[in-house]
C-alpha cells in the first residue's frame, strides 16, 4: 500500500463528468477516478474549509464516527473491476479495527474531513501509470494549487444556489 493524496479535482472535459486525480507521496504516479457530482462538490468544500450550517452526509459520517468513539484510521483504495474502483474505510475503535466497503469518492470525502490518510495498493498506480491516458483532459478550473486558490473555490462554493446543481427527479 503507498499513500495517496488528492491532487486535483475537475472537470472531464469531453463527457463533464468530475473527476478526482489521486497521486502517490513522493511519486509521480496518479489515479484518476471519475465520481459523481454531489462527491466532487463534498470533496471541493472541504479542501476550500467550507462549513454550511447544518451538516450534509459526510460531515454526518463524521460526526458518527466519531460519536461512536471511533477513528478513521485510513481509507484505502483496494481494486478496480471494469473501470469501478472499490474502497474500504477502516475504523478503530479500541483494540478493533472494522473494515467497511464504500465507494472511493465518499472515502475521499470523509477522509479529508477526519484528516486520515488514503492509501492504495500499489498494482492501481501501475495500472494507472501503464496507461496511455494517465488523466483524462480536465477544463481549466482543477482545484490544485496552481490553478485555483481556496479563497478563491471558497468564494464560489459560497455563491451557488441550489439551481446551480440542476433539477432531481425522484
């Protein structure tokens, strides 16, 4: 298992799908794991420091996890299966850990809210790596530090309104 770290998050530009691109610690291998909207926006307000006044999910999760007198010790991603990557929290309690399967993009979303570091086994970032696409083109506002400061995602995070996120029907 190496430790990962979230590089950037964007926009896929050819299906506008988000994305998350993982890279490994000292290393210049990546991840790029397409996830859903409501994650990339989890993930994105919580790297930008934004707090909404009542909880969403993953601020819930982590609030339960830790209302059960647990940690999150690690995320790590285990395995891909045609293109969908699978993930496991691991929580301490005591002397016990409880692995839990969950999708990788929630994972990311809690871990950077309990500060917990996120792993992943190594033969990923070679497949990944072995890849001729190693990150798909992403539009040009990822939230790496060189390109879009948190001042910055925080300010628009700020100013969404609900229509921004378009219309759900049950």
């Amino acid at each position: 298992m190496l430790e990962v770290s979230v590089r950037s998050l964007g926009v896929e530009r050819n299906t506008n799908t988000p994305i998350v691109v993982l890279q490994e610690k000292d290393g210049d291998r990546m991840i790029p794991i397409y996830i859903g909207h409501a994650e990339a926006n989890a993930i994105a307000m919580e790297l930008a420091e934004v707090k909404f006044e009542r909880p969403l999910t993953h601020d819930l999760m982590q609030q339960v996890i830790i209302g059960l007198g647990a940690e999150l010790s690690r995320v790590v991603l285990t395995r891909v299966e045609k293109s969908t990557y699978y993930a496991e929290l691991h929580l301490r309690r005591d002397d016990h850990v409880i692995q839990i399967d969950a999708r990788p993009s929630d994972s990311i979303a809690i871990a950077l809210r309990l500060k917990a570091p996120i792993f992943a086994a190594e033969d990923l970032l070679n497949i990944s790596s072995s890849e001729e696409t190693i990150v798909p083109e992403i539009s040009g506002e990822t939230l790496d530090s060189d390109t879009l400061k948190a001042a910055e995602l925080k300010r628009r995070l700020e100013d969404l309104n609900p229509e921004d996120f378009g219309k759900f029907i049950p």
